[in-house]
C-alpha cells in the first residue's frame, strides 16, 4: 500500500472532511499498546524529519499556524 499516496489525496479532501477522516484514524490507534504508540510517534517524527531536511514541504510559522486556527474558531 502505497501511504504517500494516501495522504495526499486525504490531503486534498476539504478541512472538515480531513478532521473526521484524523478523528477515525486516532480512535483507532486506541488499541495499540504503549510501546506500538511510542514506535508509531518515533517512525512519525523521523519520517517528519526527513520530509524537512529534503525540502519535501513547506515551514510555516507559528505565528501563521496560530492565526489560521484563530479564524477557523470564529
């Protein structure tokens, strides 16, 4: 199964579409065990890493991040 695939078509989906597709997919991490989670975050955060240190995606600052989420609480 190709994933890269799959995120970027999930990514494509409209905002409230993309929350419910990350509420499933959280809910259903709630069976793994403490150690399956903490391999999950570490292969998620060195992944994450690697798409940066490629230049594979875009930095956004905090100050963005933060002003985009207060307009969406509007």
């Amino acid at each position: 199964m190709d994933t890269s695939l799959i995120e970027h078509e999930a990514l494509l989906l409209p905002v409230s579409e993309r929350a419910k597709l990350a509420h499933k997919l959280l809910l259903s991490l709630d069976s793994l065990s403490d150690s399956e989670i903490e391999v999950a975050w570490l292969d998620e955060a060195e992944r994450r890493a690697n798409d940066i240190d490629q230049g594979l995606v875009r930095l956004i600052p905090a100050e963005e991040v933060s002003r985009k989420a207060r307009n969406l609480l509007k």
